[in-house]
C-alpha cells in the first residue's frame, strides 16, 4: 500500500507530463468544441458571435463537406485494405532467410522514409498526361493510343492517389508485421508440420491469430493517419477535379486558413473527430471478437 | 543557519571580486551607458520596414530595395523571401496576421486578397494618403481592385490582365482578319485545322484552379453576363448569358478547337501549345509576349482584347499585385514612403524595362523608353482599359472555389452547363448570406 505522502509525490511526478499532454491534446480538442459553438468568420468581423448548433446545421446541407468525408472514406479503406495485404505479403518474404535479406530490408523501407511531398510530386509526374511513365508503358505494352489524363478524371485520380499511398506506406505495415512475424516461434510450425498441416493451414491457424495484436495495431495507426491525408493530395491533385478527391483535411484547411470561418472549421474538426473516434473504436471491437 | 552562511561568504566574495576588478567594472558601465543611452541619440537606427514576396519576384525587385535604401538612410526596407507559389505566400501573410504582433509592415498583395485582408481588418486604410490628382495616373480598374467598402487599401504596383494571342501569320495565309466574336474564333480555328496548319485552335486554362476562375470572367463578360454583383451582391451565374458562357467552353471542346486535356492546362501547360505552334489562339496573361518573343513563332503572332459575342464589349480578367500597410506596424508613414517609392513612376519604369512586367500608371503604356523596348504596350493599354475585375468581395476564395468546382464539373461533361450553374449560383448566395 502506497501511503498518502508516496502518493502525492507521484502525483506530483507524473503533473509535468499530464500538463504537457493537457496542452496539447486536450486544450486543442476542447477549444475546437467550444469554439464549434460559435460563428467567427469575416461576417462578423472575425468576432465571435453564439449560434449555438448552427455550424452543425449548416454541415448537414453543405454538399462539398459529404462529398470530402466520402472521398476520404473510399481513400482509407481501399488504401489500408491494399496496404494491409501487400505488407503481409512483403513481410513473409522479409522474415524468410536468403541472400542479401539486409539490403532488401533497408530497400523496402525506402518509400516511407520519403518525404510525402516530395514523392507526391515525383507521383504527379509519374501520372501526368504527357510526359508520365504510366501512360509511356501503357502506350508501349499496346493497350492504349492515347494518353490517359489519370490527374483529370475523377475516377482514375482517385486510383492514382491510392496507387501512391499504398507505394509509400505498405513498407510501415510490412515493418510492423515483420516484428510480429518475429516473434513467433519456428517450434509452432514444426509441431504443426508433423501433424500433417499443409502451409496453408500453418498460415491460417498458426501466423495469422499470433499476428492479430500487430496486425490491429497497424490497421489503428494506418486508418487515423490515411484518415487525415492532406500533404499527398494537396501536392498531386489539390482536390481536383471537379474537388473529386478533396479529403476532410483538405477541406478544414481550406476553410480556416483561406476562408477565414473559424467557427465552422471548428466544426468540421469536431464531426471528423468523432467520426474516428467512432471508426476506429468499432474496427478494434470487432477484430477483438475475432480475435476471441 | 547553512543558508545564512552561503549568502555572506557569497556577499564576501562578490566584494572581493569588485575591488579586485573595479577597473573592468567602470569601463563595462561606461560601454553599456554609451550603447544604451547616448549612441542612439547621435546616430539614429534605421526603421526596419519588412514585406514578404516570392523569391523570384524578390530578386527582380532587388534593385528598387538597394535604390530605396540608398536614398532613405533613416529607413531600411527589407524583403522576406518567401516561397513560389502565391497560395503559400498567402497562407503566411494569413497565419502572421491571425497570430498577431506580424513581422510584415508593407503587405504586397494579389488583387483577389485585397477584399479579404480588408474586412478582416489586417490593411490599414490609404484614402487619405493618396491625393485625387495621384489617383487619376493609375488604371481605374486596377485601383477599384484595391478598394473595399469604398476605402482605399491598395495601392497598385503591377498590373495583369488576360488577352487573345493569335498566329497573325497563320490568318494572313488563310485570308483572316483576327476574330472579333466567338463564333469567328471557332470558324476561323476549324477552317486553319482543316487546312493542316495547325494541330489545335484554341487553348485556355480549364484546370480546377485560380486561373479558371479568372480565364471565366472574361467569358462571362463578352457574353453581357456578371459573376457577383459587389454592390448589390447579386449573382448572375444561373442566367442564360451566363450559361451561355459555358456552353462555348463546351464547344471549343466538342467541336475539337480545343484538346479534350485543356481541362487541366493551367498557363504553363498553354503558353508551351502556342509557343511550339501547335495552337493558333491562346488566352493568357502578358508575361507570355516576351517568352513567346524568344521561341519558334517569334514575330509571327500577336495580341488583341478577348473576343465576345455579337453586340457585346470583351473583358480582360484584371490580375496584378500592389502594396498595402499591415495594421499591426509600428511605422506606417515609413512604410507609406517605402510604397509611394515603388508605386512611383521611375521604380515603376525601371521595373517594367528590367522584367516586362505591366505598370499600374497609364501614361507608363506609352512611354517612349518602355515603347523603344516593348513595342505592343500601346496595344496592351488597350487591352487592360477593357479590364474587368473579380468580384471584390471578401469571401472571394470561397466564391471562386464554388465556381471552379462546377465549371470545371460542367467542361468535363460531369454535369450540364445549366445544372452547373444553377447549383453554383445557390451556393453562392448561400455564401453571401451568411
């Protein structure tokens, strides 16, 4: 038992690392509520004026904030679903044993160590209209006589950010997986092997349940991260066209930093906040009743 | 008692340390007295006057700072480079100002932000510094773009304004005088791309972007039609002239005047079409005459106001960037010298012959230096006498976003031009109601 002066000197210990998480978690979360509440834009003169829920309102009839929440939604799950699948897949030939692992190591690691904005733009090259090198190997494979405009459509700018985010952040998820790949014993494929399971059977019965904890962990990080993109697509398509690949982020940023309505960026910050909050609770509880 | 102890053996040696070095001592005092006290006095410090500008525009007014700096003495101007995109250029100057206490006295601003600064109260007014008789030598548009709620707030440095560029070379082989209508310009192109003479007819900016907006006012001008009303704050989107204005846009594209791609051309992308002569008209802003000027169709084109339809005038998008006083300085007067210096007719010259950009004082157009050097700025005079502004309202950027978001829904056939139009016309007065 901790005596009443051990405790306050605990509590005493732990108060400078409260007060900095209070400042810059808690502080900021509580202020885009409060200031949710509240119009402040160049109507009022930059001034706070009370509403009460009518930024709330207002969102439920604005068009481009559905349009960015479905956009970003489409992005994360197609994006993490790839990303999940093709790290698997580099992180079971990573923790097998062959020449020259090492550097193949370092090598897949190379993408996401990448400044995003940086390899958005070498993305956006990659996919222009004229001068990119999809449309040059297609052209030269024979399967199209004119040049795609991948940027222009909205579909297929769509798939041209997925195709760059699953590029830069599958070598995360292979990372992670790989340290949980690890960790399991060899004995537990052996003993396996001996009863007369096939590989595919080791996989399903024995890597993936003693994967999960890792595999939850990545899915969390990757779905809160690809849920707040902004630098990637800010750099290759900037929300176009026709603001088809416009994300939530892109859509705040815009709203406080270039139109200046404070209130109902605070708004916006609040709803997607949520909304995570939401997202991410619901994928850990059912990846826990699969677990068990 | 420890304590007590600590502080006279402390005390102690403190006094020891003076004596010892009481030499040293006075001589510190005597320094920091001069330095504090009596050196300002006798030479004056310089006031910093600090503006933010893109590094290359920065280095081309390089010069101007040296000369400003050489002939005020008492005040040293200052440009902080910033990056090359004017939308990041903007974001600082924003984040400085809502910050507070801002680094930037003198602010140099596109014409779009000017609306927005105002109202948020970051510009200082300058009605009264600029007399009416100085007000007379700059283009009336292009001062009207630096007014908010009828107060002056920008003073122009540069002006900018879109205009027709054609292949006069091409016209004259096929027997064409320059197309005054839209009509003229598709017949004219379609006929040229029949021939074989050239790829494409017409390109413009149709990207999802700033530039759209601006390529449309333009449009929307030469068919009679208006975006935003400032006075009224009605908006014309949803009228038929207006409609009417996208529905060419359509057509330059169905009738393959223009690329189906020139729906992500922004200025860079048309201004290479025309200069390796793939397109015989373009419409842009005039830093393309001297690039254009340097390529293969050097001397074989020209330059003329936007066409318009029958039975009405043409319009030239006004762009262009000028000076304003950030309310947080400390030194407005000397910041107004800093501007009046710029905005003064030799800087204004010595810039335009050192970099063809486009003065902001009309009778610059045809001064006989600039001509020698530049022989189509009595025709470019021309061009920003027709100039028509961006709505000047302060909630600009998000009126402009609506409008390119379904324009560029509209050119790319996601959307009909009526459909498009109507929804963007809503939302606007959705926008100036609030």
């Amino acid at each position: 038992m901790l005596n009443k002066q051990e405790k306050l000197t605990g509590w005493l210990m732990l108060f400078p690392a409260l007060f900095i998480l209070g400042l810059v978690f808690i502080y900021p979360i509580a202020r885009a509520f409060w200031l949710s509440w509240f119009t402040e834009n160049l109507g009022t003169q930059l001034q706070p004026v009370f509403t009460g829920l009518g930024n709330y309102q207002r969102m439920l009839g604005d068009g481009r904030f559905w349009q960015s929440l479905w956009n970003t939604s489409i992005f994360t799950v197609v994006s993490v679903a790839l990303e999940l699948i093709l790290g698997l897949g580099v992180a079971l030939v990573l923790n097998k044993s062959f020449m020259g692992r090492g550097v193949v190591r370092t090598i897949a690691i190379i993408p996401w160590a990448l400044p995003t904005a940086v390899m958005g733009l070498a993305w956006a090259w990659i996919f222009n209209d004229q001068y990119g090198v999809v449309n040059d190997i297609l052209f030269r494979l024979g399967l199209i006589d004119a040049g795609i405009n991948w940027l222009g459509s909205p579909a297929l700018a769509m798939v041209a950010l997925i195709i760059a985010d699953v590029w830069k952040t599958t070598p995360f998820i292979s990372i992670i997986l790989l340290a949980g790949l690890q960790s399991i014993s060899e004995d537990l494929y052996e003993a396996h092997k001996m009863d007369g399971a096939s590989p595919w059977q080791s996989f399903y019965q024995i890597t993936l349940p003693l994967l999960m904890p890792q595999i939850l962990i990545a899915l969390l990080f990757r779905f809160a991260q690809s849920f707040g993109v902004f630098d990637l697509v800010q750099v290759m398509t900037g929300g176009g066209p026709a603001g088809s690949t416009e994300t939530v982020s892109i859509y705040i940023y815009s709203t406080v930093m270039r139109y200046l309505d404070f209130g109902y960026g605070a708004a916006l910050v609040v709803i997607t906040f949520l909304l995570l909050v939401l997202a991410v609770a619901t994928i850990s509880l059912i990846l826990k009743r699969i677990r068990t | 008692m420890l304590i007590d102890h600590l502080i006279s053996k402390l005390n102690q040696s403190c006094w020891k340390l003076f004596k010892t070095q009481r030499w040293f001592f006075a001589f510190l005092a005597l320094v920091l007295s001069i330095s504090v006290a009596i050196l300002p006095g006798v030479t004056q410090q310089p006031i910093v006057i600090q503006t933010l500008i893109r590094a290359d525009e920065a280095q081309q007014l390089q010069p101007l700072v040296n000369k400003f700096n050489q002939q005020h003495p008492d005040i040293k101007f200052q440009i902080v480079e910033a990056p090359s995109d004017s939308n990041q250029v903007e974001d600082l100057y924003t984040s400085s100002f809502l910050l507070g206490n801002s680094p930037y006295d003198v602010v140099y601003m596109d014409i779009v932000w000017t609306p927005k600064f105002a109202a948020a109260g970051w510009l200082r007014n300058l009605s009264d510094r600029l007399s009416a008789e100085e007000a007379e030598q700059y283009l009336e548009a292009d001062l009207a773009g630096g007014m908010y709620e009828e107060q002056l707030y920008r003073l122009p440095f540069r002006s900018d304004a879109g205009m027709l560029y054609y292949r006069q070379d091409l016209l004259e082989q096929a027997g064409y005088e320059p197309p005054e209508t839209f009509d003229e310009l598709l017949k004219i192109s379609q006929d040229l791309q029949q021939q074989g003479l050239a790829d494409w007819g017409y390109v413009w900016q149709g990207k999802q972007y700033e530039g759209l907006a601006a390529m449309f006012v333009e449009i929307l001008q030469g068919n009679g039609a208006f975006w935003v009303n400032p006075d009224t704050l009605e908006v014309g989107l949803d009228r038929p002239e207006a409609i009417a204005a996208v529905e060419f846009l359509r057509q330059t594209i169905a009738s393959n005047v223009s690329p189906p791609g020139v729906t992500t051309y922004a200025e860079e992308e048309t201004r290479l079409l025309f200069q390796n002569g793939q397109t015989v008209f373009l419409r842009n802003w005039p830093y393309v005459y001297n690039l254009a000027a340097e390529s293969a169709i050097a001397e074989k084109y020209s330059i003329k106001p936007m066409v318009h339809a029958v039975g009405k005038g043409s319009g030239a998008t006004l762009g262009g960037w000028g000076l304003g006083i950030s309310t947080s300085t400390k030194h407005p007067d000397a910041a107004w010298q800093v501007i009046k210096f710029l905005s003064s007719e030799d800087a204004q010259r010595e810039f335009v012959l050192d970099t063809g950009f486009v003065p902001s004082r009309i009778n610059l157009f045809n001064d006989p230096e600039i001509v020698a050097k530049y022989d189509y700025y009595p025709q470019l005079l021309e061009v920003v006498q027709n100039s028509a502004l961006r709505p000047p309202i302060s909630q600009y950027a998000q009126a402009s976003d609506i409008l390119q978001r379904y324009l560029s829904a509209a050119i790319t056939g996601k959307i009909s031009p009526e459909q498009a139009m109507q929804t963007a016309a809503n939302e606007t007065r959705n926008l100036l109601q609030r």
